[in-house]
C-alpha cells in the first residue's frame, strides 16, 4: 500500500501545532498554579467535603420526613463557579481550552498518519509516543472533571511535551508501511491496549509523584513550603492515582496476555523473557505491588504513592531504553 | 497444618520434649504466618520484580549464548563473577526460583484460609445491624410518618441486588442489614487461583517443550520431525530427551521475499507442503501458505518460518574433467541489505588415500551480494533483493579438517588450518551469475546461481493451552475484583410511641460502609438514601 505524503505532511503539521499549543497551555496552568487561590482551595473544599450537609433527594414521595443528622453525605448544593473569578483562574480555564484544541490537533495527526500509510498509526516509535501521548492528556481531562485539581494540568503536560518533543525530533520516522512481522491483527489490539495503559499510567505517577512532595511538606512544613501548601490534598491526589491505576492495570494485564498471544504466533512461543517482555513483567508486577500496598496496614498514604512512582519510571524505562538501547525482537523503533 | 495442629494438642509423656517440641512448632507456626502474611507478599513480589531485572539488563545465555559469551569475555573477573551467580540465566537461577517459590507457598498459604473464610461469608449472610449506626463512615437518621412495615418494604424494594437479612431487635425495633459486592471477593480468588495455575503450567511447560530450528533449502527440500539430528538446533525441555518427537514433513517448495524500493521488506512468504498423521502413511501432501504470524499447527506442533537467506551454487570442474556441485546456505551477515558470509567446501573426487584427499580439499569463502556494488574491488549489497548477484570469494586449498571432531561451522572455515599453513589461498576473485575463475592447476570454478532458503522453526509446547486458559482466568477475574464494589447498608427502624414525646414518628437510621475503595461511596449513599427517605428535608437542617 503505497503512502500518502500529502496526507503525511498536514499529519506532521498537526503534531507540531498540537505540541505547541500545548507549551502554552502550560504557561497558562503554571501562571495559575503559582498566583491562583485554587490551589488552596481546593484543599479546603475537599475538608469541606466530609461535613458535608445532607440532601436527601428524589422525586415526592409519600410520608414528609425530617433529617435530623446526617454525615457523609454529598451535596451538590455549593457551586464554587458562582464566586468571582480571579485573573490566573480565567489564564487556568482558557488552559483547559487550550488543552482540548490541542488535544483535537494531537488526535488529527494520529488520524492522519493512520489514513496516510492505511494502517493503525502506531508501527513505529514515533507513532507509538504520540498515541500514548494522547491517552494520557485525555486522561487528565476526565480528572479534570472530576476532581479540582485543574491547576496541577502543567506537571501532566510538562512530560507529555517533553515526550513528544523527543518523539518528533529524535524518533521521527518518516510515514512507511510496516514490516512483515507487525503485519498483524494483534498489532491493533495489543498496541492499542499497551498505549492506553501506559498512556493512562502517566497519570498516577505524576499524582503519585505530587503525593509525595505534598506528604513531605506535611511532614516537615519548611520543605516545599511555597509549593506544597498549593498542592490538593493527599487523598485528592492518592484517589487520581487509585483511581487512574485501577483503569489502567486490566488495560496493561489484558495488553500483555494479548502480547503473549501474539508472540506464540509471530515468534514461537508466547513468552521468551525478551526484555521488553521482562520489563513489562516487572512493571506488571510493581503496579500489582501498588494495589496490594493500598490493603495493607502501614503501607497506604506514602509507600503506596512511592511504589507507584517507581511503577512509572519503569514504565517510562520501558518506552525507551528496551525501544532504543537493548536489542530485543521489539526493535520495531523504525529508528536505526 | 492439621498435621501440626494434632500433634501439638497430644498430650506428651516424655519430661522436656513437650516444650522444646512446642517451640518448634511455634517457630514453623509463626514461620508459616509470616509468609503467608500480606507484607511478605509484597516484599517477595518487590523481590520478584528486582530479580527478574537484570534479565533485560544483561545477555541471558538462553536468548543469545554467543552475546553472552563475549561479554563475559570482555568484562574480566567481573563477567566471570556474574556468571558463577547466574546472572546469565537469571530465570532459571537458583534465587530466582526461590523467591518464585516462596511467593507460591505464600499465595497458596494466603489463599485456602481466604476460600474457605468466603464460603463461610456467603453462607452466613450479610452482618448484623451495629448497635451505633451513628459511628459509621455515613449515616442518616430522620424521622417520618410511613409506619416501619413501609419503611422496610420500601427498602427490600430498594436494595433488590442486594444480599439482605432482616432482624427483630427488642421493643419492636427492626433492622435491615444489606451487602453487595460478594463477586469482588470471588474474583480476587479466581484471579490469584489463576496465577497459581499459570505458574505451574509454565513451570511444566519448560520441562516438557522443545523447539528445533533447521534451514531448509526452498527448491523441494524436505524436513521431517523423526528426530533431533534432523535440525540445525535443538533446544529441549529437562524432561525431553528427543526420541519421541511428533511425527510430521515439511517440505518448501518456494520462498518469497517483497520489499520496498528502499529495501524495507513488505512480505516473507513460503510455499510448502506437509504431511502428518495418517498422511504420512498414504503419503498424501497439504499445501500451506507459510508466513510470518501465520505459523503452520500440526500434529500439537507448530512451525514457524523465522527467516530467510541465499545459497550461492558453486561448481568445481577439476582437471581431470570431474565435476562436482554445491549449493550451500550462507549466512546473512547484514539483514538490511542480506550481505552475506559463508564457505562452500569440496572433497577431491576420486582421490581414495584419506590423506591426500585432505590435502586436496576446497573452500570457497567471502561475501555474497544479492543487490551487488562493487566499491573498487569491496563488494556490498544495495537491497536485500535479488537483483544483481554476486560474490567475492576467496579459494582456499589444503586441509579443511571437517572430519577433526571439532565442530565445526558449515559457515566458516577452520581459521587455525589457516594460520598452522594448512590451508592456503589460491586465489580471490570477484564473480557475477555464469563467471568462473580458473586455479593455476587448470581447476575451474564457477558461480552458476542463487537458490533461497527458509529457516523453520518447529516448536512443542503441551501446556500452552492451559498457560492461556489460566491468564484469561486470572483477566476476568481481575476485572470483577477491581470493578466490583463492597458496599453495606443498613437500615433501622423504631416505631412511633404515642406517649414518648421523643418519638411521635418513625425514627429510621441509616448507615453504611464501603468495604472498598471509601472515596465512592459517598454519592451513592445519599442516593440511596434519599430513595428511602423519599422527601427533601424540610427545612430541618442537618449539621
Ligand atoms: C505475584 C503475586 C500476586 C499478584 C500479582 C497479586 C495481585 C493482586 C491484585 C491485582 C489484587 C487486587 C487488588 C485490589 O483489589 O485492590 C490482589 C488482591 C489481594 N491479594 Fe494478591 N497478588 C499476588 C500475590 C498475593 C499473595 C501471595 C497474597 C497473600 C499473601 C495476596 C493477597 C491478596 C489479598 C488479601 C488481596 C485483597 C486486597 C483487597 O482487599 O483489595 N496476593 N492481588
């Protein structure tokens, strides 16, 4: 199937506009992070959340009844949107904007490079960071709705960018067809899963990561004491990383057994302890370690969010050095 | 366990063996439930993931032994170091297995006391309603006109799904306890089954596979699974000795490499045809399309076609007007453009006396190009096509030493004959298809052509079958214990007492907790709530 440059070329393009597009999102969320009160906020709103008045809601029934306490329960009532809106607030919502027109960029070009070479658009290293790229920005935004934490957007950008400056620069493949070793169903659902998992997994590690400067702040309130303090609380950010591993982990499992499957059929055997095999193996089993840590007494709160840090710089290991370094049968880089 | 158990409870007739018996038994004991422990779970799963490391950070022998060799070579004391603690075989060193042990002895030590504990939760129901429904995480109490009989109904309609019991306590009070998310539990326990399960089919997978290569020359050549010495290489499994291999021929009819323009390849495709099983008795062919991820099955084996390279066809026609041909595999040196090496060797025809047909053997050794350039006289190849063929050969005459019990590479001639003077240069040429060179002793030797080769992969593996069933379990199983939630729910009613001013309506109580994951329990707990409680609060303003 030949490639379609025209197509290639606007791909291209995109990319660097998304890329760009996201350098000043980030501008915009740091200037909020460092002058807006959400920060501060944010922490107080989830304290806030657990006195919370009761609503005991639902259509007329029959009996009148009166609440005479309540606790624990979650109320809709204040709407923090109704207050006024500082300036570095107003920079943090046209970040989110941003966010989105370029995450809309970031997902034309992986189109676009798809129709271009008729194929999935991750056969290569380039191809492959830009997908998990976007899965983790998507990521992200459906954090962003669920939790205040829009503030903390530029410490998820800053390596999406820095992952895609590399991707573009130093891993740029040109648009070719793939080699007879991809060519394969299981590249579809096995890359497609490895993406999303580790895509989704940048997520709890940079929560995970802010977990652990906010606890040490906590700690000993004179380290970190400009940015801890701007930081949400710790089960704020203990619950993005829960939360995001615990999608994201049956998304790695079933990557990995997909793997398998299609080792059996391309190379002979389902498992052969290639090195990304290996560090795949070992990632598995260190966000495992997570979410035993979290049902273990004396290992929730900080080892838990450590472990699963170390489960991201694996996981980032993984992309790169296995990719690039180690010569294993996953040289499918297309960077020689 | 029941073992140690009876034993401690007997009474003992000896003096001081009870007690020194007793210690013992608390130090397995105490042994015991430490491994089994949660905590030792995790550090053996940390061990795990640190062990298996410097797989992909060092050359493991069972991948690459040659790699694996000269590093060792390289790095001095240090390699050598390395080696004697197996880092070259990490998976199946000693430490490895032990902490994979371990971690099963833990796992199984974990998981029988948790089966049995959860058979017994489903069978005695959801917990009793706790006296003080104010302690919990969420909690509501309100008061309204429905009589608890409503109240109640209301609820069991509510909490449909739900596993519920319902309890009188005194002075007509009456309470709901509700449940859910039995299947989280269940699942965790199909999960960790599975993995135990994959573990041991792995485990008897490694002692009862093989897997065989063989290059295989893609002109009509056949290759049957009669026996180990059939292949190039052989690789068994600690329980397989190689006699009794599963019966099946192949034989490759053609190869076909595509590539782009560039060289990149597109497809890697062979013509064969097999028989097994009955066919090999009424010697019925199969045809099959081999490709690469479309491996053949046959007879529980499966072959594979790893790669591909070039023959080069040679032809000695002595002086004495005897002519012999060859056409052997080389060896791809360069996989991007197939540059490659190899030595085609050649016996003196005729000659009887051992000795001096020693001295009277051949070899021609170099490079072979399929896309040839020539830079001056250094040949290269531009594409891994075959385009333009050529080779650049040296010919060597003397002793090759085949037959000296060393092994020796079918690639390569014995550089050591080279260096003793043994085995003498008598000429080097470049050739192109149908060019011969002609020997100071009137032997000629030509290049007359190029055949491909195919390089097969036959494999055995019993237990992969159960090795998938085991993770598909484990996968599900997963999922249903990360998706389902624990939840309980309780509801407590106290009827109205006309002559208590307290009490002139119901008072209903409601609490609950989240067995799991705390943080979402909130939300549905006030929509439940509401549910039952069925009104907006009138005015009457909770704290
Ligand atoms: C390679 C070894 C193991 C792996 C990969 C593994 C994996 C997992 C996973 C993914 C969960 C779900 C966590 C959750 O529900 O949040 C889990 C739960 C659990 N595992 Fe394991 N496990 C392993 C070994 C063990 C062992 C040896 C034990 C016992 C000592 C154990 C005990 C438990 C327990 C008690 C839970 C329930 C945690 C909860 O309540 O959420 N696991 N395990």
């Amino acid at each position: 199937m030949p490639v379609d440059e025209t197509l290639s070329q606007f791909s291209d393009w995109s990319y660097t506009t998304a890329v760009a597009v996201y350098v000043l999102a980030m501008v915009f969320f740091l200037v909020e992070q460092s002058f807006g009160r959400k920060g501060r906020q944010a922490a107080a709103r989830t304290r806030d959340e657990r006195l919370a008045t009761a609503s005991a809601s639902g259509g007329g029934g029959s009996a009148p009844v009166t609440v005479l306490t309540a606790k624990g329960m979650t109320t809709g009532a204040s709407d923090p949107s109704r207050e006024q809106r500082t300036r570095p607030e107003r920079l943090g919502r046209m970040g989110v904007a941003l966010t989105v027109l370029a995450v809309l960029l970031h997902l034309a070009a992986l189109v676009l490079r798809g129709m271009a070479t008729s194929r999935v658009p991750w056969g290569n290293m380039y191809e492959y960071i830009m997908a998990i790229c976007l899965v983790t920005v998507i990521a992200w935004l459906v954090m962003l709705r669920r939790y205040p934490v829009r503030h903390l957007s530029a410490f998820v950008l800053l390596p999406v960018v820095i992952l895609m400056f590399v991707g573009g620069t130093m891993l740029y493949a040109v648009a070719a067809p793939l080699q007879p070793a991809l060519q394969s169903y299981w590249l579809v659902i096995h890359v497609a899963a490895a993406a999303a998992s580790s895509g989704v997994f940048l997520v709890p590690g940079v929560a995970s990561l802010l977990y652990l400067v906010r606890a040490r702040h906590e700690r000993n309130p004179a380290s970190f004491s400009r940015f801890g303090p701007r930081l949400p609380a710790l089960e704020v950010l203990d619950r993005i990383a829960y939360r995001t591993t615990v999608f994201a982990f049956p998304v790695f499992t079933f990557g990995v057994l997909c793997g398998a499957v299609w080792a059996e059929a391309a190379w002979g055997r389902f498992w052969g302890w290639d090195p990304k095999e290996t560090v795949a193996f070992v990632a598995w089993v260190v966000y495992a370690a997570y979410l035993h840590s979290r049902a273990t007494a004396g290992w929730r709160g900080t080892r838990a969010a450590a472990i699963n840090v170390v489960g991201f710089a694996v996981t980032v290991f993984n992309l790169f050095f296995v990719n690039l370094v180690s010569a294993g049968l996953h040289s499918y880089a297309g960077v020689s | 366990m029941t073992d140690t158990v009876s034993r401690e409870s007997r009474p003992s007739p000896a003096g001081h063996r009870p007690t020194r018996t007793r210690r013992a038994l608390a130090f397995v004991r105490n042994t015991w439930r430490g491994l089994t422990s949660m905590r030792t779970a995790l550090v053996l799963l940390f061990l795990l993931a640190l062990a298996a490391l410097p797989g992909a950070l060092l050359p493991q022998r069972e991948l690459n032994a040659s790699e694996t060799a000269s590093y060792i070579e390289e790095h001095g004391w240090w390699g050598r170091l390395l080696d004697r603690l197996q880092f070259f075989d990490v998976y199946s060193s000693v430490w490895f297995s032990a902490i994979y042990l371990l971690l099963m002895v833990s796992l199984v030590g974990c998981l029988l006391p948790r089966t049995t504990e959860y058979l017994r939760a489903m069978r005695a129901g959801p917990v009793l309603t706790p006296r003080n429904l104010a302690r919990l995480p969420h909690h509501v109490r309100a008061e309204t006109d429905a009589t608890p009989e409503e109240v109640l109904a209301t609820a069991r309609k509510r909490l449909r799904g739900w596993r519920t019991v319902e309890r009188e306590e005194a002075d007509g009070v009456r309470s709901l306890s509700a449940e859910r998310g039995y299947l989280r539990e269940a699942g965790n326990l199909v999960f960790h089954f599975g993995m135990l399960g994959l573990i041991v089919a792995f485990a008897l997978g490694a002692m009862y596979s093989y897997e065989g290569q063989v290059i295989v020359h893609a002109d009509g050549q056949e290759f049957c699974n009669s026996g180990t010495f059939n292949y190039d290489s052989f690789d068994p499994g600690l329980r397989v000795d190689g006699t009794r291999l599963s019966p099946f021929c192949v034989r490759v009819n053609d190869f076909d490499a595509t590539y782009t323009g560039v060289g990149q390849p597109i497809a890697y495709e062979a013509d064969i045809q097999y028989q097994s099983g009955a066919d090999l008795e009424s010697g019925t062919w199969r045809p099959y399309h081999l490709e690469v991820n479309e491996p053949l099955r046959t007879a529980g084996d499966r072959v594979y076609l790893l790669g591909h390279g070039y023959a080069p066809t040679f032809t000695v026609t002595y002086p004495d007007g005897d002519v012999r041909t060859k056409t052997i595999q080389w060896r791809p040196s360069d996989e991007t453009t197939m540059l490659s090496q190899g030595a085609t060797k050649f016996d003196p025809p005729g000659v009887t006396d051992s000795e001096r047909r020693r001295e009277q053997q051949l070899a021609i050794t170099g490079l072979f190009a399929p896309t040839a350039a020539f830079h001056g006289d250094i040949l290269t190849s531009t594409h891994p096509g075959l385009n333009d063929p050529a080779v650049a050969v040296d010919v060597m005459r003397g002793e090759l030493a085949v037959e000296a019990g060393r092994s020796q590479s079918i690639f390569g001639i014995d550089q050591s004959m080279v260096e003793a003077g043994r085995l003498e240069r008598v000429a080097r040429e470049n050739l192109r298809v149908g060019e011969e060179i002609t020997l100071a002793d009137g032997t000629r030797i030509s290049f007359d052509g190029v055949d491909q080769w195919a390089s097969l992969q036959v494999s055995h593996d019993p237990t992969q079958v159960w090795v998938l069933g085991f993770a598909v379990a484990m996968f599900v199983g997963l999922g249903a214990s990360l998706a389902v939630k624990r939840r309980r729910f309780w509801v407590r009613v106290t009827p109205a007492a006309p002559d208590d001013d307290d009490l002139r309506r119901t008072v209903v109580e409601l609490g609950g907790l989240a067995r799991t994951d705390q943080a979402g329990y909130g939300e549905e707990f006030t929509v439940i709530a509401g549910d039952l409680l069925h009104r907006e609060p009138e005015g009457g303003k909770a704290r």
